[in-house]
C-alpha cells in the first residue's frame, strides 16, 4: 500500500539524514544498500545545516524486475543553517529497493538524486 510505504519512507528518511548529520551512519545500515553506505560513510556532513521536517513526500515511479521492487520517492523537505539563521527547502529524489525474495520487511535506499 502507498500510504504504508510512504510513511516508512518519510520515516527512513528523517533517521537516514539525522544519522548522516551526526556522523553516525552505521545505525541505520540495515536501511541503506552496501553501496549506499559506503557512498554516506565518505562523504561528511555539513556540521552547520540541520534537518527540520518532511513537507511532503510522493513516489514518482514504481517498478520491478526479476529480483526486486523499486520506488522513487521526491522528498520536499526543510534544513536549518544554524550558520546563518536561515531555513532551507530541499527537494530530492530518493530510490528505495526491496529482494523479492527477502523475509527483511524493510526497503533499502540504494540512490539519492538532488533536484534542487
């Protein structure tokens, strides 16, 4: 059900960027592909840019192949710059995938694309 997923989604979301922000990326391993966390684990975060809040979140696409389900989902979301006082608007795409064959109920961020 879209509903369900999106809530998951929106909640992976916020755990997935408030670890990345706090360099603690491996608590929320079990939610990324390998390649997703080797990519989040070399790059830093920007200390001073905080998460606020999704806005809104909706899938753009949703297929599948032999092996897995794949959702893209576009994320509107807020950050605080505590550098300069100001609230930014983030908007990006996100690509979750789940093994068909898996017993894991969790989907996995394999992509994040900034849109703007």
């Amino acid at each position: 059900d879209n509903d369900e997923f999106l809530k998951g989604a929106d909640k992976a979301y916020e755990m997935i960027v408030q670890a990345y922000q706090s360099n603690n990326i491996l608590n929320v391993k079990d939610l990324l592909t390998p390649e997703a966390l080797k990519a989040m684990e070399q790059a830093k975060a920007p200390k001073e840019i905080k998460f606020s809040e999704v806005k809104s979140s909706s899938i753009i696409d949703d297929k599948a192949d032999e092996q897995r389900l794949m959702k893209s989902v576009k994320f509107e979301t807020e950050h605080y710059n505590v550098a300069n006082n100001e609230i930014l608007t983030v908007v990006e795409e996100w690509g979750f995938e789940k093994e068909k064959k898996s017993s894991d109920p969790n989907w996995k961020l394999f992509s994040i694309k900034l849109v703007s």
